[in-house]
C-alpha cells in the first residue's frame, strides 16, 4: 500500500513532467504515507481505548 503510494505518482508524473518525476513521486509518496500512516495509529488507538473502557480502572 505504502509503496504504491510512492510509485503511481511517479509514473503518472512522468507523463506529464518527466525529468522531475521522482521528485513529485517522493513528495506526493510522503503526504500519502503521513496519511496512511495517521489513519492506522488512529485505529490502532481507538482499539486500544476500547480494551481500557471496558475495564475500570479507578474502581
């Protein structure tokens, strides 16, 4: 997934570009992957606060 996020803007860059299509790959790759990488620690969190809720701690 990530890597795709790296290499289709690349190649698309390419067409329209060219010389300077892998850096708009590594700069659009990296947004992508800021995403991607914030959507999985956001679900990895919710389940984490899930587990906590369903344990009461101060009790």
């Amino acid at each position: 997934m990530i890597a795709l996020g790296y290499i289709v803007p690349t190649i698309v860059a390419a067409f329209f570009i060219g010389f300077f299509a892998p850096l708009v790959g590594i700069v659009v790759g990296f947004f992508i992957h800021i995403i991607v990488l914030q959507i999985r620690i956001s679900k990895k969190i919710d389940r984490l606060m899930d587990r906590l809720d369903g344990k009461n701690i101060n009790t």
